[in-house]
C-alpha cells in the first residue's frame, strides 16, 4: 500500500476549552495530541506526520517522542488565530507539502485510532479509480426539518415513516479528510469533486469542542481503558 502524509493542525490559544491540545486528559499527562501523535505512528501507512502549530507546549510534546516521522511546521501567526478561514490553511499546504497522499485530521477525534486510519487509507487507495479523495461522515437517518418542513422525507407521503426508510443524510464529522496534494492545488479543498464517503460511528467520530465535550471524552476514554482497548 501507499504511504501518506499526515497534516495534523494544533493552533495555540483554544478559546473554548484553554490548552485543550496538551491539558490533561483522563490519565494522559500530554493529553490530546500525545494521545493521536501515538495512534498515527502505528498506522503502517504513514510516512510522515507533520504537527502544524504555534504551540511551544504541542512542540515539545511531539518532540518527545524522538521520532523522524514527526515533523513541524512553525505555522504562520496569520494562519494561527481563531478567525482564521480553513479555506485559508487549505491553501497554505501545498507550500509544506509537495507531492504524494495528504491525510488531514485532529487531535479532536481521539476515537478514530489506528485501525480507522488504516482502514480509510485501504479504502482510498482501493477506490481510486471511483473517487478522487474521502472524507470522514456520519449517518443521520433521522426526522430532519427546516423552516420550510421535512428535508430528508417527503410528508405529503407518510407523516411519520420509519426512520430506516428514511433516505440517510451525511455528517461531515471531520475526523479524517484523504486526497493527493494536486486536489489541493487543483481545488484549493482538501477533498476533491468526488469524494468517497467514509462512515464512522457516532460515538468513534465523536469530536471534542466545547467543555463538556471534554469531559465526556474523558469518560468514554477510560471506559475503553478498563475494556482493554486503549
């Protein structure tokens, strides 16, 4: 199989939840990104793993690991703050970047470990000739409204279908993003005009964002311990 590139962004200066990337998490002393830093270095397929950040805690914890696949990016001021566009670091990874697969993901996403990498690398590769890149999503087959009424079924025809009739919407979840660096140039968006879509669990792509998100992960994390899945 192919190798990959990781971009892994790690902004300083979290505003909802302070140091979130490095502040303790259930037992992890480093938190956050010591937790993904080791589920990335055990994906086979990863030939580097660039942390992009103007953190001196994250950069210190990255460089613990003494590892040469972990690499850093001193990410610009400009591209660092919490009114920076995504389309704008977007734009700026080919500038680190040049050639070959890019796997964009987050410390956020502390479920989705090696084995989910792995597999979404096989996917991507193996589907190559279908689709141009993937992206991570959850499936909502759910009772979904607007202003305007029903948007994933139709009322006129049955009030209240069974939710496994329902026709599925896709929740961008944003744990895992995969395309070739040329999507990127080509684009200027990390996935191309056919992507793949990768399903994850709802409670694997669960995403930490505000405080009690943390919290929750927290407790989720140390079930997994005490299952013996870590």
């Amino acid at each position: 199989m192919k190798q990959v590139t990781v971009f892994l962004p790690c902004r300083e200066g979290s505003e909802r939840i302070k140091h979130k990337n490095i502040k303790p998490f259930s037992d992890v002393e480093n938190g956050l990104i010591y937790i993904k830093l080791v589920q990335l270095l055990n994906v086979q397929s990863v030939k580097r793993i660039i942390v992009s950040t103007n953190d001196n805690e994250v950069k210190k914890v990255a460089k613990y690991f003494q590892n040469d696949k972990i690499l850093i990016d001193d990410r610009p001021e400009e591209l660092a703050s919490s009114d920076t566009s995504t389309d704008d670091l977007i734009k700026y990874i080919p500038s680190i970047i040049s050639s070959g697969t890019v796997l964009w993901t987050h410390v956020t996403s502390p479920f989705v470990d090696e084995n989910i990498y792995q597999d979404a690398i096989k996917r991507y590769f193996s589907y190559s000739n279908q689709y141009d890149s993937l992206m991570s999503v959850t499936k909502i087959q759910k009772f979904l409204w607007n202003h305007d009424g029903p948007i994933n079924y139709d009322k006129s025809i049955e009030k209240w279908p069974r939710t496994q009739t329902i026709e599925p919407l896709y929740e961008v979840n944003s744990g895992i993003f995969i395309a070739d660096i040329e999507i990127y140039k080509k684009y200027s968006d990390r996935i191309g005009k056919s992507p793949f879509l990768f399903e994850i669990d709802e409670k694997i792509a669960f995403d930490i964002d505000w405080k009690i998100d943390f919290e929750m992960a927290e407790i989720l994390w140390s079930k997994r311990i005490k299952n013996g899945k870590i």
